[in-house]
C-alpha cells in the first residue's frame, strides 16, 4: 500500500503536467486551422467578386498581387488564392504559437518565480 504522501505527490505532478501541456498551443494544428480559414477565406472572397463582376472587380483586393506575386481578382487567380491564403494562414499560427508558447512558458522556482 502507497504512502499518501507518495499519492498527493503524484496527483501534484499529473496535475502540473495536465497544466503545463494545456498551457501549450500545437503550432502545426494552429497552421493549418489558420491555413484552412485563410486559403478559404480569400478564395470565397475573390470568387464572389468575380461572380458580382462590375466595371472595377475587386479594386481593394487586387492590391494583395503587390505581396502574392501572380495573384489578381481573376479566374486565373482564383486558383493562387488557395495555396497562398493556406501558406500565409499557416505561418501566421505557426508565429502566434511560437510567441503565445514563448510569453506563457512556465516560470520554474519557487512560488512561481516571485
């Protein structure tokens, strides 16, 4: 039969370590999760102006071709809009993750590192 100091001390381990891997954002699920949105995203937005068409087709979003190189409100860049809203999706998560996990990052010591 277990001491139950040998059980309070292994529910407080389980415990800060159920905590810590809470605390922890995966940054390939949030890349691909922001990916997803964001290819999505830009595509339904380019395909609803090319469906609305008019004499000015997305004046505002045709500005993204100075950052996504061959990308304009078009049919043609309809089909860039998915790899590159998956690709700027997936880095922005990937970041986020990085420097959510970075600024929450446990604080080791004694009384939380006061």
């Amino acid at each position: 039969m277990k001491a139950a100091i040998d059980t309070i001390s292994e529910q407080v381990e389980s415990e800060r370590l159920l905590e810590e891997t809470l605390t922890r954002l995966n940054a390939r699920v949030l890349g691909v999760t922001l990916g997803a949105l964001c290819a999505s995203g830009l595509f339904g937005a380019t395909l609803v102006l090319l469906l609305r068409g008019g004499p000015q087709v997305g004046k505002h979003l045709r500005l993204l071709r100075h950052f996504l190189p061959g990308y304009d409100v078009t049919w043609g860049g309809l089909l860039l809009a998915i790899p590159y809203g998956a690709a700027v999706g997936f880095i922005a998560g990937w970041l986020i993750s990085r420097i959510y996990n970075w600024v929450a990052r446990p604080v080791s010591g004694p009384a939380g590192g006061l």
